[in-house]
C-alpha cells in the first residue's frame, strides 16, 4: 500500500478508516458511533463500544499464545532477568488486582505507581486496567515534591510503590520518600502497597495504611478477577507531562481509542506481528514506556523487555546482547541514550548478531544529524526519528515501514501518522505557512484516537492549554516546525524558547543547531537572557568533544559561527563552556532552570534533575565569567 493513500483514507473518511482499525481489538460491545464530535475540541471515538485494556493485552492471547513470553523484565542493576508468558503474566495480573479490590479499590479510582522500570510495574498497571482504576504511575526518578504534587491531584485511594530503585549500583530507597510526600500531600491515599523486592535496608511500614504485596498476593494466590468492561471514553489512566516547560498537566487516555491507536500503530508504524520483540528502552514512567513497553506490544501479541538499567554497564554492549537473544526486531529509544553509546567502542555493536533487528526509532527530543549518522552507519539499520507528546499517546510524526517505507530525511521526524491533519499555522495571523516557512505545528481536531481526552480534573485547562492559540480552534502542539515541498516536517524547538532580542524573534534551537555545527562541539543549550537594552540576549552554554581543547577559543568560533549563519542579530552574547548540560533523566535539556541561574533566580524544581553536578557546573562557569562575550 502507498503512504499518502493510507493517510488519505484515514483524513477523508475517518470513520471508515478507524472503524476498520477498531476491528483489531476486542470489544464487548461493539462502538455504536465511531465518532461523536458535537462538543468540539472533545470528541469521543467508538462512543458506546465497551472493552478493556487487559482483556486486550492479555487474556485474548491465552489461546493462541499462552506460553509466549509477553514480559522479559531485564535488570542490569539487581542481575536478574525475569521472564514471563502470558500465561503467568495474566495469574500475575489476576493476583494483583484481587490485592488491589481487597483494598477497597474501585472503577475509576485512581492508583497512583511509584515504581522502578520492573515487569511488576507493568502488572500493577494492567491490574488497575483490569478492574476500570485508573492508574497514575509517577516516574521513579521523581522525589517527594513532585510525588506529592502528582498525588494531590489524582487524589488515589492506594499508592503502589517498590522498597527501592536501584540506578548504577546505588540503591534508591522509595518508601522514605513516599513518606515525605504522603506528609505533605493534602490527600494522601488510605493504602500504600509495597512491592519488596529486598533491596532497601529497612521497610518502614505504618501499621493500617502501609501493606506488603507478598503476603497479600500469597492469600489471593489463585484469584480470578473478572474484567470491567469500561465504555470507550472512560478514562483509562492519568500521566503527567514532564514539567519542561511549566506545571505538568494530567493526560488523561481513554480505553477504545487509545487501544486502537496501539493496535495500529503496531504494525503500521513500528511493523510488529504478533510473535515478534519489541525492546523499547524508555521508562514505564513516560508516555513511551506506557505506550511502547506495556499496551502496545501486549495489545499486538508481542514480546516486550524491559530494561532496568544504565546503557553502559554491565559494559556498552548489553542492549545489543539482548537484541541478539531474544531476536529484538524493533527498538526504540531516545537521542540522548545513542550519544551516550557514541562515546563507546562501536565495536560494541558489530560483535553481536543483530540480523533480526530492523529497525530503531528515536524519540523524545530533536534527532541531531551527526548522531543520526553516527548510529545509522555503526548499526547498519534503518533508524526513524519519531515525534509526539505524552498528550498524544503514540506518533504524530514518523515514517511507516509497515506500510511503506518512504525515504529517511535526516533532520526530519517525517510525514503524519494516519488520522492527523497537520498544519503549520503563522503565529500572528492564524493563516497557514507556505512551504519552507516557519510556524506553529497544529493539529486540525477532532484528534485522532489514542490521544488525550481531556486535562484531568480540568476542562477549561484542556482548552486553554491546547485549544486556545488560534482564531480558529486547532491543537497546537507548541512546537515550531517547518514543512518541505514534499511534506516532510522538521521541528525547530518549542514556541516557548524563543527569545526577544531587540525586537527580532529568535528560536534557541536554531542557534543551537548553528553552535553544534561547529566541529569542537558535543552539544550546546542557548536561553534567552534580560539584557537591559535588547530586551534578551541568547547566552550559550556548551560542552565540547575534548575536554582538553582550548574553550576561549572554541567559545569565540562558536560566536562567529552563529553570525555568518544566522545573522549578527542572532550572535550570543556569551558563551560558557562546561563539562556537562543539565537534563531531566529523560534526556530533555532543562533551559527553564539555566535560564534562571543565568538571571540570579531560584532554579525552581530541581527534582527531574538527572546529574546534580551539571547544574554546579553551570553555576561555576557563571561565577568565573563566560568564555567569550562580555
Ligand atoms: P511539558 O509539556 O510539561 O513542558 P514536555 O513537553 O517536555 O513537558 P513530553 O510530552 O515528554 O513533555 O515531550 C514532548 C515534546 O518533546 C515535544 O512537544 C517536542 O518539543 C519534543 N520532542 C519529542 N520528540 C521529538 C522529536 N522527534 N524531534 C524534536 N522534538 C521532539
Ligand atoms: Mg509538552
């Protein structure tokens, strides 16, 4: 099949497109209408139609598949590898949710997962979708504020949590920190459940609110959980926004629409059959680890892995080992983890057998040439930038090897997943850009399936967040992005890193892009800082390939390049070389923070943090003055 007449269909006749996709799943009852759409931005797809996330992931493949492995949970930290078919996984899934009602847990409420990247995790999730709860997981990495913050405005009756994380070699124990923010949060849920998987020293239980799994999952041993059949628009979990840019917002997923949406995306985008492996090296915390590592590849039939773990150690070549053992065919990562394998001996990769790997797709953040290069020619597979959002739930920009694969344009994230009307709208007259222009990319709603229902709790923020940019009402994804003559979109940054400097209005991802492109540069962070007489001034912060090259002069280069690119209006005004960026563990560069060191402010929530160091980093190189520039 052609690409541009699969996305044809699914713009020109939506209904057909998704009630044939919708044939993919299980439905108890079938839709009743594929789409309501009389109270836009909402919209409600397959309204009327009931199902269920596990059933979909788990129980429907026990006749065919009951002895596949669905989970292999892989933890370079603990050295053990837990295997799991369907079988097991749906006893497994079963336990858990008959522990989850013993609590007291109900359809539609909320369970909030503060875990590490464990095959337990994907069972506490499917055991909430089993019985209708909504599950809320909290990603691991997040301390006792951000914790907090999450469970005061999911307000769940249980919270699931681990003893301990454990991240390279050091053991992270949880339940303090559930403690700190069960102190703070204004409505703490009446359970914690904790998973002991006997990595913290000590287990600090408060006797009626804090349990152990164990010996309650040992007295449900046998238990059978009947499914919830939920109507389609139910919610079927909340996930927070990463917080890059502002307050995270509560995402709320439906049922029908997002498990169609996976289904599709299985096979369309990622080309995975039932039976095939699918090693996504995200986090169950983050929408990819949601959508990529828990329902999509269960929803497909697949086998999903689970790393637990640094890319590098045992030593840097454990992800392509596991590729090779158990026959990986898609993996999916992000930028930042392939520059981290950059830094290896590529020899690494070439001593593994990886002849049924196909395919790897990138996401998260921008795909910069030289890594795309980098990784493309080491592993000699085809690699797909991929763009989209927690709010979307699953690609917004890709190319569709199950479909047809269509030339890579490095830079490029590629063309529309089907169901999305992209537009690349002007921010000041609301009309849509020419080719090769620069605007906002939006979406033309209703939005597909799968993606957000609404903002939890908050309508009016849905709206004002998404909807609200516009004359007309479209989604904007606050991202600013360009089209080329032959439709393939390149994303230049957020809309909200974009600087003023007198007058003129500067994307910092440009002046980024211009500072890596000289060749002494590893990467490069650029904020917009008050100037008293421009308005702002962009200020750059870099690291470089060696550590010992001469920084004032690369700092100088770096400035010079800038202008002869970009123009002199665009030349930073200082440039800081430094041996680390700071960024949140999902690899995305915290500019909100470096911009506040830069104008002598509070760095505000620190807690996404992943390398404390950098930011003393930062503040060191602003006390001992920049490295070229004022
Ligand atoms: P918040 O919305 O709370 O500030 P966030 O936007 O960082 O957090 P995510 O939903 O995890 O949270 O990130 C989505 C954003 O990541 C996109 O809007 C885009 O800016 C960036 N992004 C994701 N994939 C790509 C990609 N392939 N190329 C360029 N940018 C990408
Ligand atoms: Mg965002």
């Amino acid at each position: 099949m052609r690409y541009e007449d699969f996305h044809r269909r699914s713009i020109e006749q939506p209904e057909a497109f998704w009630a044939d996709a919708a044939k993919a799943i299980d439905w108890h009852t079938p839709p009743q209408a594929i789409l309501e759409y009389d109270n836009p931005p909402f919209r409600r797809w397959f309204a009327g139609g009931t199902t269920n996330l596990c059933h979909n992931a788990v129980d429907r493949h026990l006749d065919a598949r009951g002895e596949q492995l669905a989970l292999v949970g892989w933890s370079s930290e603990t050295g053990q590898v837990r295997e799991l078919s369907y079988r097991q996984l749906h006893c497994e899934v079963n336990v858990f949710a008959a522990v989850l009602r013993s609590l007291g847990v109900g359809k539609g409420e909320r369970v909030v997962i503060y875990m590490p990247h464990t095959v337990e995790a994907a069972i506490a999730m499917l055991a909430c979708a089993r019985i209708g709860a909504i599950h809320s997981v909290v990603f691991g990495g997040f301390a006792a504020h951000n914790l907090a913050l999450r469970i005061d405005d999911a307000k769940p009756r249980v919270l699931v949590c681990a003893d301990a994380g454990i991240r390279g070699g050091k053991v992270i124990p949880f339940k303090p920190l559930v403690d700190q923010a069960l102190a703070r949060a204004q409505h703490p849920p009446a359970h914690v459940l904790v998973v002991n998987r006997g990595l913290a020293a000590e287990l600090p239980l408060l006797p009626g609110r804090d349990l152990e799994y164990g010996p309650l999952a040992a007295r449900h041993a046998d238990a059978e959980v009947p499914v919830e059949w939920l109507e389609s628009n139910e919610p079927s979990y909340i996930l927070y926004t990463s917080g890059t840019t502002g307050k995270p917002k509560g995402v709320q997923r439906d049922v029908g629409g997002y498990a169609v949406a996976l289904a599709l995306s299985m096979w369309a985008i990622y080309d995975i059959r039932p039976g095939q492996v699918m090693f996504s090296t995200s986090d169950i915390g983050w929408v990819v680890g949601h959508s990529y590592n828990v329902y999509g590849p269960l929803i497909a039939g697949a086998t999903s892995i689970l790393y637990e773990g640094l890319p590098t150690s045992p030593d840097p070549g454990i992800w392509w080992r596991i590729c090779e053992k158990y026959g990986v065919r898609t993996m999916f990562s992000s930028p930042t983890a392939v520059r981290v394998l950059k830094k290896q001996d590529p020899q690494w990769l070439r001593s593994c057998d990886l002849s049924r790997l196909q395919y790897l797709f990138l996401a998260g953040e921008p795909l910069d040439e030289p890594t795309a290069d980098w990784i493309t020619t080491a592993l000699g597979k085809t690699v797909i930038d991929n763009y989209w959002q927690t709010e979307t739930g699953w690609p917004v920009l890709t190319l569709m090897p199950g479909v047809e694969m269509k030339p890579v344009k490095l830079g490029s994230p590629g063309l529309p997943a089907p169901g999305y009307r992209l537009r690349v709208i002007d921010e000041n007259t609301g009309q849509d850009v020419g080719p090769g222009q620069k605007g906002v990319l939006a979406i033309q709603p209703p939005l597909p399936p799968g993606c957000l229902s609404t903002v939890w709790g908050d309508d009016g923020r849905f709206i004002a967040s998404y909807f609200s940019h516009f004359k007309e009402q479209l989604y904007s994804s606050l991202d600013w992005a360009i089209r080329d003559a032959d439709g393939y979109t390149f994303i230049l940054g957020r809309t909200d890193d974009v600087i003023n400097v007198a007058g003129h209005r500067l994307g910092t991802r440009e002046i980024e892009e211009s500072v890596s492109s000289h060749p002494a540069v590893a990467e490069a962070a650029v904020i917009g800082v008050q100037d008293a007489i421009k308005g702002q001034v962009p200020v750059v912060f870099a690291t470089l390939k060696r550590s010992d090259g001469d920084a004032g002069e690369a700092a100088a280069e770096m400035m010079r390049t800038v202008s002869e690119q970009l123009g002199a209006v665009a030349r930073p005004s200082r440039v800081y070389v430094v041996n680390a960026l700071p960024k949140t563990r999902s690899g995305k560069l915290l500019r909100r923070s470096l911009q506040a060191l830069a104008e002598q402010r509070d760095p505000g929530d620190l807690s996404t943090l992943d390398d404390p160091n950098a930011l003393e980093e930062v503040r060191r190189a602003l006390e001992r003055g920049a490295d070229a520039g004022a």
